[in-house]
C-alpha cells in the first residue's frame, strides 16, 4: 500500500511543476498596407521605393509572468525571417526580401513597456536578423504588458516585377533570453500593396534629322542661323512614366552658347559652324551631359520629345563644307 500512495504522490508532483508558466500572453494583430506604388523601371538598385511604411501599434504581450526568473531582465524586440538573397544593406540595416521579385525592406521597430514612453526606433544592421528594442526588470507579482510597432522602408533589389505584395514581414518577440524562456511570436504581415513598374519604349530611333544645303550668306555673323528644322523622339509609354531625357555630344567651344555641337570629323567639313538643339516644348538649349525631366505620361500611350535643330556660326570666317553632327539620346524613367 505504502508503495502505491508513493507513485501517486509523485504524479501530483509532476502535474504540479508541469503547471508553472514563464511566459506572456501574445495578442493583437499587426499589419502593414503600402498602398499602390508606382516604380520607374530605371530606377537605381539600393534605392528606396517608398518612404517609411507603418504598423499598427498596440499591445503584442501582457500578462508576462516570469516570477521565477527575477534575476534576469525581460527582453522584447524584433526578428525577420525573410531571406537576404541580394545581400544589400540600406544605411547600414539589413535589406530583406519580400514575396515580389526586385522588391525588398528594411525595417524598424519601437516598443513601449506598460503605459511608459516608447522607445526610439530600432533597425537591423547589416547581416543581423533580430534586434532587442527594450530591456526591463520585473518584480514577483508584476504581470508586464509591452506594445509594439514596426516600419518598414521598401527599397529596389533587382528587376521589379510588377505585382501584389503579400506574406510575412517579421515578428515582435519577448521573453528571457538566459533561460530561452520565449513567449509565441506575434507576426507582422501584408495586409495589401501593389507594385506597378512603369518605362517607355523608343518608336523612332535612329532619328535622322536632315538640315539641308545652305548658303553662306545665310548667316550673318557668329550668333546667326538657318532656320529651324523641328523633329520629335516617339515613345509608347505606361501610365504614370517619369520621363527623364539626357543628351550626349560633343560641344563646339568657339560657340561659348550652350546646345552647340561640334560637327563631326572630316577633312572636307565647313568650319566656323556647328549644330545647335533645342529643347521646343521649353524654348531653351539643351544642356549636354544632363538629366532632365521632361514629362509624366499621364494615361501612357504614345508621347513625343519635342526638338528642333539648326546650323548655327560659331565665329566669324565660314568656309563651305559638309556639316554632319552626332548626339546621343538617353531616355530613363526615375
């Protein structure tokens, strides 16, 4: 009989210790909903797509019982379990990878223990996975609450594919780390968000601009010209394009005007002459070597860069000659 009220006596014990709990109570839903996004095609990888993009905030764990475990502190932060695979850092945090090819984050968090003052906002620097955002020490019978919140930054990867964004962003965590005491993980997850990457197309390229034949005593003296001959670029482009247009050429110094382009070398060329363009839809020259804006397409569709061009006398002393100039064209669309 003895012998039976001893194994008795010992389940009771082990239903008693199985029924100490460390740990907090997760609760609350987290979420984050970037909207839609428009991207230019040619913007630069390591960029950020977006500015920062919030979480709700509001209560992740309460009802932290850890009375146990007095000497250590209670720890809460954030983790990311997102793949890595461009090995890009932003500011010196760690850029993850979303669901949507060419699209990544990298994002922060701040917690606010009980009905204290938050945080400052914690990032992941480069290579690191998770970060502790708060520490704090309990006393037997406190029952801590913490709150919670994540932002994010969207930044470009690679090549986007245009596409909804979804999945798991990362997760708050809290508990003690000295005896691996965790409570469950609270996700922070897409609610929406669609990413649209827009460019052009070029319909005309080359474009060839003949100026024709002219006289010398057409021009006047330096500063003087023949009249302008207007061209267009075409491009079929997607709605909400950025277009950004950079002009290359060789610039004719004897002319001390901007737009001025040297005529290409030949030994039978005219001299005291070059090409000049023009920017029609501003009235201005165009400056070589720099990017600027010229329009945002507003349905897509069919959109035309407005140019005309000219021979225009650099200095005094024409002599007759072939007069062929060159430039480069680049379109992109940040």
């Amino acid at each position: 009989m003895k012998k039976v009220m001893s194994w008795v006596y010992l389940l009771v014990l082990l239903a008693t210790s199985s029924g100490v709990k460390a740990a907090c109570d997760a609760v609350g839903s987290f979420t984050i909903n970037p909207g839609s996004i428009t991207v230019q095609r040619d913007m630069a990888v390591g960029q950020p797509i977006t500015d920062w993009l919030y979480s709700n905030s509001g209560v992740a764990y309460q009802n932290c019982n850890y009375d146990a475990q007095l000497q250590y502190n209670i720890e809460n932060g954030v983790k990311s379990y997102n793949g890595r695979s461009s090995g890009l850092s932003y500011n010196g945090e760690t850029v993850f990878d979303t669901a949507l090819p060419g699209v990544g984050f990298v994002l922060q968090s701040r917690a606010q223990k009980g009905s204290q003052g938050w945080t400052g906002w914690n990032g992941l620097s480069a290579g690191k996975t998770q970060v502790p955002v708060l520490f704090t020490t309990h006393n037997k019978g406190d029952r801590i609450s913490f709150s919670d919140q994540m932002r994010i930054r969207l930044i470009k990867t690679g090549n986007i594919k245009t596409g909804a964004l979804s999945g798991n962003i990362g997760y708050f965590y809290a508990g003690i780390k000295q005896t691996s005491s965790w409570s469950p993980e609270k996700v922070v997850s897409f609610s929406g968000g669609q990413i649209t990457s827009v460019a052009c197309s070029v319909t005309t390229n080359p474009v060839n601009v003949p100026l024709g034949e002219h006289n010398k005593r057409e021009f006047s003296g330096a500063g003087t010209g023949t009249g302008w001959q207007t061209f267009n670029i075409g491009l079929n482009c997607d709605q909400n394009a950025r277009i950004n247009v950079r002009i290359d050429a060789t610039a004719d110094s004897d002319a001390g005007v901007p737009g001025i382009i040297k005529l290409d070398s030949d030994p039978a060329n005219a001299s005291s002459v070059g090409v000049q363009l023009w920017y029609r839809n501003e009235n201005s020259p165009v400056q070589f070597g720099q990017d600027r804006y010229y329009w945002t397409s507003p349905t897509g569709g069919n959109e035309i860069i407005q140019l005309q061009a000219r021979y225009y006398q650099t200095k005094q002393g024409i002599t007759a000659g072939k007069a062929n100039a060159t430039a480069t064209f680049t379109l992109t669309y940040k």
